[in-house]
C-alpha cells in the first residue's frame, strides 16, 4: 500500500562508468519528482564518471578498491562486506545499481533484499549480460527495450519492476538502438525509485505489483 514518508528516502548509487542513470536520478530529486536524497555514491573505479557528478551535485562520493581485496579466495564477499559496511553507515534504504560493472555477491544480496534495483538495457528476461543491443538486432527482434528490476543472486533475473520498449529499425546499429534505449532508460529508473519511495512495490514471488494505480491507466510498461 502506498505511504506517506515523513523523511526522503536514503539511496546509495553504485556506478562504475559514465552515471548517466545516475545523473537522471539526480534530476530527478532536485526537481522533486522523487521524495529521495542519494547518501552516497561509490564506484570500484576511481576515475569513474559517475563520482564526478556527484562531486558537482554536492553528493557524498567514495571509491571502494578493489585491488584492496585481490589474491583473496573470498575476494568478491570481502570487497561487498566493504560495502555493506558503507551502507549500513549510511542507513541506506534503497540501492541503485547504475552500469555497476561487478556482479553482487549474497552479502549485498541478502541484506538488501528488494531493496536494490537495476536497469539493463533489454526487455528481461530477453538478454541478460552484455552486448544486448548487438543481441537483439542478430535475432531480428522488432522491439528492444529496457528492464528495471530488483537484484538477486542470478545475473538480471531479478522480480521486473518496469520495462519501455523501443522499436528495432532496419538501419540500427548497436550504437543507435542503445541511444534511443538509454532515453527510455532515464525516464524509467526515476520512476522505479519514485514507486518504491511512495511505498507502492509489492513482491510476490517473480512478479512486482504496483499498489494504487491510477484510474486513468497508469503506465507500468513504456513504449515509443
């Protein structure tokens, strides 16, 4: 059921690369289209993108090493009990995932579960991991698309939270069709925080319910 929030809900933006979700979050709050406030932002990459924009937006950023945990047999759960650690000092809420480059351990799992969300770049569960675009156009597809879901230990086989799908065009390359993809991409995660901030996410089993969907036909599924 949908809630009142008295306080902004605490999210923390993991990003390896450019941030561009992360920078359509951003916006996002300070337009107060999200009753939201990003605690942290952390990267694996030191000269990620994606801490810069945090930097200019006033945003607590922190680089995590992860040669700091290398050589060990545990190493991916030792470096996601770092930042577990983080999060947990920052009473974070809500995890996003925006072109993390690393796949999360159980440790991170575990103790966000459906509370940490990711966007990929197809209609799940139509080709998870990389080169999905690419993928989409060898097999003739007429439509491609994007997929916000929460994680699990599966990589992008989490329960889906909100899709927008795009049309596949003769011409396309991996590179046009991404682009047209990645709008999609910054209308859709916003509303997938948005959602979860207003309290009205509910899952059961593999499938997510929206609570108090609006009369008119609310979108939960995009198209263009």
């Amino acid at each position: 059921m949908s809630n009142s929030r008295t306080t902004p809900l605490r999210v923390a933006v993991l990003a390896s690369g450019r941030g561009s979700n992360l920078q359509a979050i951003i916006d996002a709050i300070e337009a107060g289209q999200i009753q939201a406030r990003i605690v942290a932002v952390i990267s694996n990459k030191k000269d990620a993108i994606a801490l810069e924009r945090a930097r200019k937006h006033g945003l607590k950023d922190l680089f995590v090493d992860p040669k700091l945990f290398a050589g060990r047999p545990d190493s991916r759960e030792a470096y996601d009990r770092a930042l577990l650690e983080v999060l947990q000092e920052h009473n974070v809420e809500l995890v996003l995932l925006a072109g993390y480059m690393k796949i999360v351990t159980a440790v991170l799992v575990n103790a966000y579960v459906n509370r940490m969300m990711n966007i990929h770049p197809s209609l799940l569960p139509s080709f998870p991991g990389l080169d999905v675009q690419k993928k989409a156009i060898d097999w003739g597809c007429k439509l491609a698309g994007c997929t916000v879901h929460f994680v699990t230990e599966g990589v992008d086989e989490g329960p889906i939270i909100i899709q927008a799908a795009v049309p596949v065009l003769d011409a396309d390359s991996s590179e046009t069709l991404a682009a047209r993809i990645l709008v999609q991409e910054h209308r859709i995660y916003p509303r997938a925080v948005q959602l979860f901030a207003d309290g009205r996410l509910r899952v059961d089993g593999r499938r997510v319910f929206v609570d108090n969907v609006k009369p008119d036909g609310e979108a939960i599924i995009s198209s263009v």
